[in-house]
C-alpha cells in the first residue's frame, strides 16, 4: 500500500520568536545608529550641505522632512567618532517646508556644490515609528503568545480568567448525540429506570400533580465495559433537555479551588438551562470516601471539590429541574454522604449480559459485518458467558479482521471461533519452541481435564482443547461455563476436581510433576478458601462467613483468631486432597479414554466436542443452559396456547407461565 503523505499544516513554534526578536535587535543596532543619524536644525543642514560631500537627498513630503547622505569624508567632520563600515552611510535631517527645499537645491547645483540624486518619498513619519516603537510592540506580542501558551490547558477558555470555568459539553437539540435507545442492546431494566428519568423531565406534570418530587440523581453502577456511558449517551439522544456531560477527573487540577469552582459553574449553567441533565462519568475520581489519606495535600482539593458537589446536589439552594447522571465500576469506595438518598436517589445496577441479551448485543454488532449463513448469533452468544458488551464488539471487530486477512468476501463462523479464542487465549505461538517431552506433558495434561470434567455432573461442557502455545499458556481447554445464580456446593467441588486433574495425569502417566499446573492450583485454592470463609460450606466451621460486603477492610488485624486460621487451613488442604483423590479414581477408571485424547492431541494438536463424545460417549447431564432454554420455549409455548385458548384476556389467562429465577448471587473469588 502505498505511503500517502498528509498535507504539511502550518504549525507555530515558539522559539520562533526569539528569533525574530533577535533579528530585531540586530536591525536596530545596526541600522538605527543614533551617532551617524541625527536630526539637526535647517541651518546646520545649509552649512554643512554647502561643504560639497553630500552624495544624494531624500525629501519626505509628509512631514517636510529633508535627509542629506553624506559622503566618508563629510561624516568624519559632521560625527568625529565615525568609522566607516560597508552598506551603512550617515546623514542629518531636518524639518523644512517642501518648496524651500527644492529652491535650496536648484540653488546647490548652481553653486556646484550638491551633484547627487534627489528622491521624493511619502513614509518617514511611519518608518520612524516602526523603528522606534517596533522592537517593543514585538515584545508586548511576544509576551502575550507566551502567556496564552502557558494558560492553555488552564480552563475552559484556554485563558487563564477562565481556569474555574467547567469543562462540560452541552448536547441538545443542535448538537446532539446520535445514540437512542435502540442502539443499547439488553439492559432492559436499566433502560426503564432510564427512560423513566427522560419521561420526568419531558412530562413532569405526570408525577407531581399526585405529591411526587422527580428523582434529584441516579448512579449508574457496574462492571467496566456493561454500558453505562452507552446510556448516557442514549439518555443525551432520546431526552428532549440540554445534557451537560463530563469526567470526574476534569475537577480536578493542579491550582488550588479551581475543583470546587467548576463545580459551582457546572451546576451555574445547569440551573439557567433548566429543566436539563448533567452527566458525571467515572465520578470515583473526586468521589472516594473522606479522610483515607489525611496527609496527602492533594487529597485535601480533592475533597474541597467534593465538599461542594455534595452542596450543590443537596444544599440550601434549589436545583428544580436539574437531575445528575453519574456512573462508575467502584462504587464501594464512595463517600457514604454521596451516596445517600436525596443526591443519589436511584441506583441502577448494569451487569454482564445474559445470555438472551448477548444475543441482542450480537445483533447490534453484527449489522455492519458482512455474514453469510454459516453465523449462528445464539451459539456465537452461549460461547461468550461472562462477556461484557465492549467485550463482545470487540469480538465482532476481530473476526472481521481475520475475515479480511484471509481474504474471504464474507465473516464466517470459523473466523467468529478463532476471534474468541484470541481474545480468552492471545495469539497462537507456533514458532515456540516445544521439546517432545513438553508436547507429551502437555498432552496427558489437558487429557486428565478433559477426561474428569466430561464425566462430572456440575463441570463445564467442553467446547475445544489444544496443545499449541497461545499467549502464556502453554495449552489451553475452552468450556462452556454455566450461567448460573446460585451455585452449589458439589458444583464447587467438582469445579476442583476438574482443576486438579491435570497435575493427576501427570503424576499417574508420567511419573513426575512439573510447573505447568500453577493456574489450576492456584484457582483451585481460591475456591476452597472462598467456601470455608465466604459462603460457610466448611464441615469443621459450618455457616461461618467471612466476607465483608461493604468493601471495608478489617485493618492489620484478621478478624479470627490463630487457632481459627490453622482450622481453615486444615479444612481447605483436605478439600483439595479430596478432590485430588477423587480426580484419581476417575482417572483410574478412564485410562483408555483418556490415552486416547492425549495422543489425538499430540498428532492434531487440537481436539472438539466430537472426539470426545466419540471416544466416552454422549455425556449424561444436560448443560443448564439448554434446560433454561428448553424451560423458556416450553413456558412461551404454554402462555401462547392460554392467549389462544382465552382470547378475550381472562384472569386466568393472566397466570405467570415463566421460569421463576433464583434471587442474584455473587460468586467471589
């Protein structure tokens, strides 16, 4: 592909002007010598006129101002200090009336006295003030840039009067984002609180005429890539107001007060623009909890810019018609007054999608990517759990790549597997240098993980294994993990067993260990501590939970004795020996199936559901997934055949058919 070159843009530099200030002083001094160019009065100019050695006289008519150049000889007796240089001359001037002036020289040439040139010019008046004046309104110019270059990222302005002025964007009906609502795929609840504060402003006669106030905020909280700035986006598209919109961190500067100042503008030009939205992104950055760092001086601004947001969202004075949008992933480090009803009266939560909303956000991704019928967007979604939607644009933009560089006319499914598995895995490493005893551990390795988790009831069904290197591992099994609320305790420890198996192959069939097993041991450790302290499943120290919800940290002390913690300790080693043996025995039992793996692995590097299917056959537990689906068709199905069955809308018809899902749970680490 060619080099396409950009026009070349004028772009100034500053120390151009110390050059020509340089320059300036240079042509002043030496053009503008004041020894060998002076002013005389007119009968000076007559005498020494009437010497002879005048080589030519200019006449400024504007100012009846007359200029005799003199000869080397002639200056030497006018200026006793004279020393000749090379192209400079000196004169005298004086002030005459113009006709006086040519009677003079008509009167000079007949005396042979004056034989030069005359010349009649119309500037000394202005070329006097340039040289006189010049280097100095250059440097007022100069001084001016230099001031503007040190202020420019002072404020909003770019002055240094307007460093307290906010730095919001203001959208509305000129200037509007082009993002609605249809363009926010999933986030269904979210998008009904969201629209809902839309629907306050535009109709606010709705709510109020029955004692209801309109909500003063709404916090936008969840993990990073969900969306959140997507609904702002959309609430600045669909929403009929003036949306102010900016980051937590442009409160922020380096001059002391200009946060809090900010703050009193933003909000100065919210209340005048009323009814109106203001959106705070990543409000963390001047929102975290006061005095965490009393030494800090930095944190002290921080806090004053807090300190008078915390006002002006609920203080004495009236912010009628302003509403505040804030979103942020760190919730749990927020001031607690910030967080309080009455600034923040709403807290709309956006997770990771689920499946049925990954679906949708494939749907919105895919219509500018060129697919042919080999897509299938609800397997592309059930092969994605735990992504979020940046997360899956990015897969959309990634298999077009690799479409394109195989130079397909259309994005196939393959191109879809191989952009997941390089965003989980990274890239494939086929020039990494392997030996065969590597290769072969490998392979009994991923065998023995394959092997256990096909035959237990609550692991993950397993989607492809390889033994190529791809990013930092060295082999890597993909599964499809189960979306699930609430887990149980056998799911997490065959979840274990299925870790542990891999450092069992290798122990049984090669007869060594090596370091090829840290993630799952160490994955697996998490999870055994996780459920002896978080979620209370120890036999020895049963509904017993650690776990502090509120992000506040128990300080230098643990908040158990030395004793408890040898206690956990025991609990947890034998949970993992446990699973250890337990992965053994399974193993034990398929060593043929198992062999069988490891060597497709070795002499095809990679393995599918089929060959692992072909080899222990089908295997007994449906995934969940499947069930939620198959449970979901069947009750649409159901609540289809009421609406036939009662056309006229009776109660019964009414009866919920759907799958009830379990309360929300939060797996941690």
């Amino acid at each position: 592909m060619p080099n396409i070159k950009s026009p070349n843009k004028f772009k100034f530099n500053i120390y151009w002007m110390y050059g020509i200030v340089l320059a300036m002083i240079l042509g002043v001094w030496m053009f503008n010598d004041k020894s060998a160019n002076q002013e005389v009065s007119w009968s000076e100019f007559e005498t020494w006129v009437s010497k002879g050695g005048v080589e030519s006289i200019v006449v400024y008519s504007d100012e009846s101002e007359v200029e005799a150049i003199l000869s080397d000889s002639l200056a030497a007796k006018v200026y006793k200090s004279y020393v000749p240089q090379p192209g400079r001359k000196a004169s005298i001037r004086a002030n005459c009336s113009k006709t006086g002036v040519d009677q003079k020289i008509d009167q000079w040439r007949q005396a042979g006295v004056f034989k030069g040139k005359v010349r009649y010019e119309k500037t000394g008046a202005l070329s006097n003030i340039l040289w006189a004046f010049g280097p100095i309104i250059l440097l007022i110019v100069f001084w001016i840039l230099i001031t503007k270059r040190m202020n420019g990222g002072a404020g909003a302005g770019g002055g240094i009067f307007n460093v307290g002025k906010s730095k919001a964007k203001l959208f509305d009906k000129e200037n509007s984002t082009n993002v609605t609502f249809k363009d926010v795929a999933g986030l269904a609840e979210a998008k009904v609180e969201i629209a809902e504060i839309v629907d306050f402003l535009k109709n606010p006669q709705h709510y109020t005429k029955l004692g209801g106030k309109i909500p003063k905020g709404a916090l936008l909280v969840g993990p990073p890539g969900t969306g959140k700035t997507l609904l702002a986006k959309a609430v600045a598209g669909e929403a009929e107001v003036p949306f102010f919109s900016m980051s937590g961190s442009d409160f922020v500067e380096m001059f002391v007060g200009v946060g809090a100042s900010r703050v009193r503008d933003l909000f100065r030009q919210a209340k005048e623009k009323a009814p109106c939205i203001v959106f705070i992104d990543e409000i963390d950055a001047v929102g975290r909890a006061r005095g965490k760092n009393v030494g800090m001086s930095s944190n002290d601004e921080r806090e004053n810019t807090l300190n008078q947001l915390l006002t002006e969202m609920d203080g004495f004075g009236s912010n009628s018609g302003v509403i505040i949008l804030a979103a942020t992933n760190r919730a749990d480090i927020l001031d607690k007054a910030l967080m309080r009803a009455g600034r923040f009266d709403r807290q709309i939560y956006v997770e990771l999608p689920e499946l049925t909303d990954r679906q949708e956000i494939f749907n919105v991704h895919l219509r500018n990517v060129k697919t042919d019928g080999s897509v299938n967007i609800e397997q592309l979604a059930r092969q994605t759990p735990g992504f979020s939607g940046a997360d899956i644009a990015n897969v959309c933009n990634e298999a077009a790549l690799i479409a394109a560089r195989r130079k397909k006319q259309a994005v196939q499914r393959q191109d879809f597997m191989d952009a997941i598995d390089r965003i989980i895995g990274g890239l494939e490493k086929k020039s990494k240098i392997i030996t065969d005893e590597e290769r072969r551990s490998i392979a009994m390795h991923e065998a023995g993980h394959a092997t256990v988790s096909w035959h237990l009831q609550y692991a993950s069904p397993l989607i492809k294994v390889t033994i190529v290197p791809r990013g930092k591992a060295l082999g890597a099994a993909w599964y499809m993990p189960e979306e699930r609320q609430i887990v149980p305790k056998q799911a997490l420890l065959d979840e274990i067993c299925s870790l542990m198996a891999g450092r069992v192959a290798e122990e049984m069939y090669l007869g060594f260990i090596d370091t090829g097993a840290l993630n799952d041991l160490e994955r697996a450790t998490k999870i055994a501590y996780a459920m002896v302290t978080y979620y209370g499943m120890g036999n020895e120290l049963p509904n017993i939970s650690y776990y502090d919800s509120t992000g506040q940290s128990y300080g230098f002390t643990k908040p158990y004795s030395e004793t408890r913690a040898q206690s956990i300790d025991n609990e947890v080693q034998e949970i993992i020996n446990g699973q250890y043996e337990r992965a053994k025995d399974m193993l034990t039992t398929y060593t043929e199936g198992h062999h069988e793996l490891a060597e497709l692995l070795l002499s095809n590097e990679v393995i599918f559901t089929e060959d692992v299917e072909r080899v222990f056959g089908k295997r007994k537990w449906a995934s969940r997934t499947e069930e939620i689906i198959k449970a979901n068709e069947e009750a649409k199905q159901k609540a289809e055949s009421k609406i036939e069955d009662n056309p006229e809308g009776n109660e019964d018809a009414t009866e919920d058919s759907g799958v009830d899902a379990p309360p929300p749970f939060k797996k941690d680490e």
